[in-house]
C-alpha cells in the first residue's frame, strides 16, 4: 500500500460518486474518518441516481449529501465544484474500502 505524505495544513476534499451503493456507503465513510490526518477533511457524496437512494441512508451529519444526474464524470464534475478542500481526492471503488489493521 502507498503512503501520502500531506501536511495537516491542506484541507482535502474526497467525492465519492456513486449509484446504488446503500449497503456499504456508511462503511466506506467510516474508513475515511478514520484515516489518520489532523488536518480538515470534507467528505462529499454525490448519488446518480434520481430516487437518492445512497443519501438516505448516510448516517454521518458532517457529510455532504448532492443528487445529480447518473455519470460518472457528471457526478465527479458536481462534486468537484461543490468542494471547498485544496486538495481532491476521487474515491471510485468504494466496495474495496475497508478498515485498515
């Protein structure tokens, strides 16, 4: 696994795009708060699917919850101009997200 060395004084913003992803979402947010960074991080997740299905279950507050239209690019675009972090960071397969040991 690779290592990013970033300094706590960047705020980072991570988009995760996704469609129909009810049953691991809140997991896959977990494993982001737990990374270990001091610095800011906003979580921002941006569901292409009409109904909103994947928002409605986020249980975390602090999440950023954006309904878009399906595309992936689409909803990478949205969340990338809804961020407010200095650096971004996409997160694609979130079904690989996972706790780290």
């Amino acid at each position: 696994m690779k290592t990013l060395n970033v300094h706590s004084n960047y705020s980072i913003s991570i988009i995760i795009p996704v469609l129909h992803e009810e049953s691991i979402i809140n997991q896959a947010i977990g494993s982001i708060f737990d990374l270990p960074y001091d610095g800011e991080v906003e979580v921002i997740v941006v569901d292409g699917s009409p109904q909103g299905e994947t928002l409605s279950v986020i249980q975390r507050n602090e999440v950023l919850k954006i309904l878009s239209k399906k595309g992936r690019a689409r909803q990478m675009n949205q969340g990338a101009v809804t961020a407010c972090g200095d650096i971004l960071l996409f997160c694609m397969r979130i079904r690989n997200c996972r706790k780290m040991p």
